[in-house]
C-alpha cells in the first residue's frame, strides 16, 4: 500500500512514478476525500475541546449547587455532532482505503518505463544446447520415459494437470530437495507453511482485493472477507509470519516449501502444452524482511541464489530485468531467471526476484525499532526455484539421441541410481 501522506504531499511525482506502469493516475477523487476528512477531523478535535471546556464547566456549576441544565443539553448536542462527524470520517476513510489499496507499488529507481517490450536481458549462461539428431519436446520425452501421466491426471483432476511417476516424481522431489539444501546451507530458515490462507493474509501481500480473481477461494461462507483461498505461493504465508508484529532482529530470511494453486486464465497456447503452465506447481519460495537501506543488498542475493541454482542445474538461463509494467502489482522491481526450453525456441521464466520495499509491510503492519520511532520494514521474495517449468528444460536440454536424458550432477543423491532416465515399465 502506498502512504496516502506522500501521495498528498507530492502527487505529481507520485503519478509520474505510476504512469511508468499504469495507463492512467487520477488523484482528483482520492485528494478530495483526503481533505474533507481532514476538514471534518479538525471540526471534530475542536468539538471535543469545547466539550471538555463545558464538561469542565457544567462540573463546577455542580458543585456549587447551581443549575447546569443548559449547559447540558449543550453538550449532549455537541456529543450528537462529533458522533455524525465520526460516522463520516469512518466512511471517508473506507472510500480512501479502497481507492488506495487498488493502486500498485512505486517502480524502484532505475525500472524503465513500459511492458513486455521494455524488459532487458541482463545475464545469459550457458549457450543453447545443440543436437545432432532430431530433438523431442519435453510432452513426448516425459510420456516416454514415463516421468509423467497425463492422462491419468486428466482422468482423476482434468486438464491443465499431471501426475509424477516413478523417476519422475523422484526427479521433482530431488530438485526440492537440491534447493532446500541450497538455502539452509546459506543460512535461511526452511518453513513449511498452510496452504489455506485467511483474507488479511491476502491483503498483506497483495493479492486482494484487486486480484481475488486469480486465487482458488473456498465457499466456506458467501463474504470473501470470512473465506479462506490456497495460496498462489508460498510468498502469501511467509510476509504474513509477522503480520502486525515489530521485529527486532533484522534481516530474517525465509525459505518456504509448498504447492503453488493457481486459476489460469483462458486456454493453453499451443507452445505451453505438458507441465508449462498449470493450476498446481511445486516452488522453494525465499523471503527477506530487512531494513530499507539493506534492500539494493538483499536483492542482489537473491538473484545470486536463483542464477546459481540454475547453474547447479548445467541448465542454460538468462536473467531479465522487467519494465514497470512487467511487473506484479506489489513490486518496485523484479528479476526473472528464465531456462531455455529448446521445442519453444524461447526461454521461461523459473525464478521471480522482486522488492516490495515497504508496500507489503503497510499493508501488513509490520515494523521495526528506527531511530526515530517504529518504521515499516522492507520485503524481498524469489522463487527459488519453481520446478513445473525446470522438468521440461532438463529433459529437453539434456535428452540423447536415444530418448534417454542425463540427470543434473546435483541430484544424483537423491535419485537412488537413476542417474540417466531411460524407459520405465509400464503402470
């Protein structure tokens, strides 16, 4: 969330920010209920001082035996004006909350202007795999070697859906473990979180309400607020750890483990068949809570962690820096690390390293002991990493002119032999 006192104090720089990702900023509507509220909240304040000066008043009549009776009525009728005042502030204040909580996070200084078309290429690693035979798509390599069942996962689930077999669930589970390992090794705290979420957690981090839409709600009851949803990701949980809390002892680093739901909207392009895109994936999710100055370092850490993970892997990458309007709503700047997937002839993205600075932390409350009082914190997340699109670049990237593929160096310790995956039996 945005600090409406920044918006008042500088609106022009505000919606010049936003323009780098918004088509239109109008403030018009905002800044007005902004200031009669703080109209009405002055009028109130001087209420109550007269209140207190005729409670005053009314006290010593009293115990001088006089009459106070005018004097009472007087401040029944001031009482009966700041409670209409209040319930209009009350109201002002849901307008202002509602219009400020749609707007989206300030672009970080440096993020260009623009969308898709904006978006830089800043490392490439490893060159684009070259076969001497003709190559098969990670579908076609997963279903023969038996890694994953289509099928049945329609059957039982229905599209946009799989089941992992045999090696192929080993294969998943290896990699999970590889970045768990990866991330305590580096001194991050390893959470399992809930996947059914309450609405606050939502909104701290983003989700809600402008984007209700894209999450799994349950119909526990009709009001969405008393509802609860399957995370997206475990980023949701994890900024919710400290939700309303001070902390004390910064940074606190995160690394979460959980199935990621998410609605998928419209119908798969004919180039994100198989595991490319899915309402139900697997994702190692690292969070930082810091303090604000420490951002620019944090950020470079775990875009650090995505690439060398994907490098562990032998996995040719390349990592991107997003325009402003390439980036989710809650963040000021975002990383993509993106694996090369040789049927697609391009790349998708298996890491997303982002800062919130203090927009998640508004809307969550959650601070820290600053020099000059209790200050908002600062947020960082990155997948780290996302498997649903790594199992494709693998088996495309490391296929042989068999139908076999080599399996990563890194996860041979867990793979319990299958070090080369070849043709399984049947299920």
């Amino acid at each position: 969330m945005l600090d409406i006192n920044l918006i008042r104090t500088k609106p022009d720089w505000v919606k010049t920010q936003l323009l780098k990702r918004m088509n239109a900023v109008d403030f018009t509507t905002l800044l007005q209920l902004d200031t009669d509220k703080r109209k009405i909240q002055q009028t109130n304040e001087e209420l109550r001082a007269k209140r207190n000066a005729v409670s005053s008043e009314i006290a010593a009549i009293k115990k001088q035996k006089g009459n106070a009776d005018l004097l009472i009525r007087e401040m029944q009728f001031i009482g009966e004006q700041i409670a209409g005042g209040d319930k209009v502030i009350a109201n002002l204040e849901a307008q202002i909350f509602d219009i400020v909580s749609a707007l989206p996070n300030i672009p970080a200084e440096g993020v260009v202007a623009g969308g898709k078309e904006n978006n830089k290429v800043v490392k490439i690693f490893g060159k684009k795999p070259v076969f001497g035979f003709k190559p098969k798509d990670h579908v076609e390599l997963c279903t023969g070697l038996r890694l994953i069942d289509y099928e049945r996962a329609a059957k039982i689930s229905g599209a946009k859906s799989w089941v992992y077999t045999g090696v192929g669930a080993m294969l998943e589970w290896a990699l999970l473990n590889y970045f768990v390992d990866f991330h305590i090794k580096n001194g991050y705290t390893y959470i399992m979180v809930p996947h059914l979420l309450n609405y606050q957690s939502g909104y701290a981090a983003g989700q809600f309400p402008k984007f209700a839409d894209d999450v799994f709600i349950t119909n526990f009851d009709k009001d969405i607020k008393q509802s609860k949803f399957l995370l997206p990701t475990a980023e949701t949980a994890l900024i919710n750890m400290h939700r309303d809390e001070i902390i004390s002892n910064l940074p606190v680093k995160y690394a979460g483990y959980s199935p990621c739901y998410r609605k998928e909207a419209g119908s798969y392009r004919t180039d994100e068949r198989g595991m490319i895109r899915g309402y139900q994936f697997n994702k190692v999710e690292m969070f930082i809570f810091c303090k604000s100055t420490d951002t620019p370092k944090f950020f470079d850490e775990l875009v650090s962690n995505a690439e060398r993970l994907a490098e562990g892997l032998g996995l040719h990458y390349q990592t991107v820096a997003l325009a402003a309007g390439d980036c989710s709503s809650a963040m000021a700047k975002t990383y993509d690390a993106e694996v090369y997937i040789p049927s697609m002839g391009g790349y998708k993205e298996v890491s997303s390293v982002s800062a919130s600075n203090d927009y998640q932390a508004r809307r969550g409350n959650i601070r820290t002991k600053g020099a000059n009082g209790n200050e908002f914190v600062h947020t960082l997340n990155a997948s780290g990493l996302a498997t649903s699109r790594l199992i494709p670049a693998i088996v495309e990237q490391f296929q042989n002119a068999d139908g076999s593929v080599n399996v990563p160096e890194v996860l041979h310790k867990w793979m319990h032999g299958h070090v080369i995956l070849s043709k399984a039996k049947d299920l």
